[in-house]
C-alpha cells in the first residue's frame, strides 16, 4: 500500500507494507487473539484471524522536525472488510491518560478510505454519561474530544483506512475496555446497537455529523503546527470547540438501538 502527501491511497488491499512519502513501514498487526475480550460473541472463530493493522510514526523530511518538537505523531490504521462472528470488524477501543486535571489528550482521525462508525463514551464507574455515535466517510475530520474513549468500525465493504494525529506523550489505556468486554454498544451486521450488560446505565445517545472535510491533516499540520498545541495542551481550548467545530447533531436514522 502506498500513500502520498495528499493522503490518495494506492495498492490499498497490501495491508502488509505501507509507503508513506518513499519510506516503508512494517504494521503492529491485531489479531482476533488480541480483541478476544471485547467481541460480541466469538464462537467457532479463528483466533489468529488478523483484524487490523497499525503503522505508527509517519513522517516525510518536512514533518519530521514539527512532529519531534510538537511532540505528536501520525498513524494509519487499516480495517479489512471482514466479520467478526455477528459484528463488522472494529478497534478495540482505549481511553487517554490525562493531559492536565480533569481533561485527557484529545486526537483527531482523517478517513482516507471507506466509511467508519466512530463509538465514542464517557464512562463514570459504570455508568455512561454520554454516547457520541459518529458516521463519517472520505476526508471527514473525527475529533475525539478529551474524557471519552472511543473505538472505530468498519462500515461497508471496502477497507476502511483512517490516519490520526495524537500526542505522543501517552500509551492508550485498553484495560477499561476489556473489564467491560468492549464499548457500552455493540454494532451487528444487521445494523443494530446492542448495548452492553456490563455497563449499569447509558444516559443520552447522540448522533453527530462530521463538517470539516477539505482539510488534510498532514499538510495543515506542516502548515501551522501552532494550531495543534491542544493535542498536548487540551485546556487551550475551551470545552465547547470539541464538538461544536467539528460536529452537527442529527437524528439517530441509520441503526436501531436494542437492550439485551
């Protein structure tokens, strides 16, 4: 697989090697073996059957200083079109360290390919606060705002590849989703949430639609680093910039939320 510094993706069903700006990268690959305690039912399938591939630390001549002084970091992540026993093929899901008191690190996803259900929560014990249901396709901007974890899934047919910006002052934190056996929903095949037994109480579901699609993310960054100091820096911006630049509320129309 190849992508160049406008992001366009070519080759994009060798997950196996990523070229990036003329540099190979080799992939930390998750295997089902890895995601075993968040899946939605996973009898009668092979645990060595390879989920998704992450490669790390992207970067051409030009980036490499801003992302060593800005210290952040860019990823690509790749979901094959696969299933997973009843679901569609999806991350694990982590939370954020915080970056400063009461707020952890923020991050920010471009799909360069195929379309992506981002689950994001904000959890208090057991129970969840507040659920952000994100569909977004080619070019959308997802933010991931600070004190909500998140996981991604693969929505149609195709691969589905994302590149991220984050900090990388943080390890993610996957504990929490697998105490829980995953995020508070589960999306099947049939587009159904089903919501999660080991999470008391979900107190509001929203779906949000992304507005920023004419952004690449690796140039912008390139162009004013200075923009992306809240990766690092989340009390730079006020709460409200998390969502309100970035999203639109809209009716919950394309998945049918159920109870166990």
């Amino acid at each position: 697989m190849k992508i160049d510094i406008n992001l366009n993706v070519y080759d994009e069903n060798n997950y196996f090697e990523l070229f990036f700006e003329n540099t190979k990268y080799e992939p930390s690959i998750k295997r089902l073996e890895d995601l075993i305690d968040v899946i939605y039912d996973f009898e009668n399938l092979d645990k060595n059957t390879i989920l998704y591939y992450v490669y790390r630390n992207l970067n051409n001549e030009e980036s490499k200083a801003y992302t060593e002084l800005y210290q952040v970091r860019f990823d690509v992540t790749v979901l094959p079109p696969i299933e997973i026993g009843k679901e569609r093929n999806k991350t694990h899901g982590h939370y954020h360290p915080e970056a400063a008191p009461g707020r952890t690190f923020p991050e920010i996803y471009q799909i360069l390919k195929g379309e992506a259900l981002f689950i994001l929560q904000n959890v208090e014990g057991d129970e969840v606060k507040s659920v952000l249901l994100i569909k977004g396709k080619e070019k959308e901007l997802i933010m991931i705002p600070p004190n909500y974890g998140h996981n991604m899934i693969n929505l149609v047919s195709n691969v589905l590849i994302t590149m991220n910006l984050v900090s990388d002052r943080f390890l993610p934190l996957y504990e929490e989703y697998k105490i829980k056996r995953g995020s508070c929903l589960y999306l099947l095949k049939n587009n159904k949430l089903i919501k999660n037994k080991n999470y008391t109480k979900i107190n509001e579901i929203k779906m949000l639609k992304p507005k920023i699609n004419y952004i690449n993310i690796f140039t912008d960054f390139i162009e004013d680093p200075e923009k992306y100091l809240f990766l690092n820096r989340p009390y730079l911006k006020h709460n409200n910039y998390y969502f309100k630049e970035f999203y639109e509320e809209i009716p919950i129309e394309d998945f049918v939320i159920e109870d166990f």
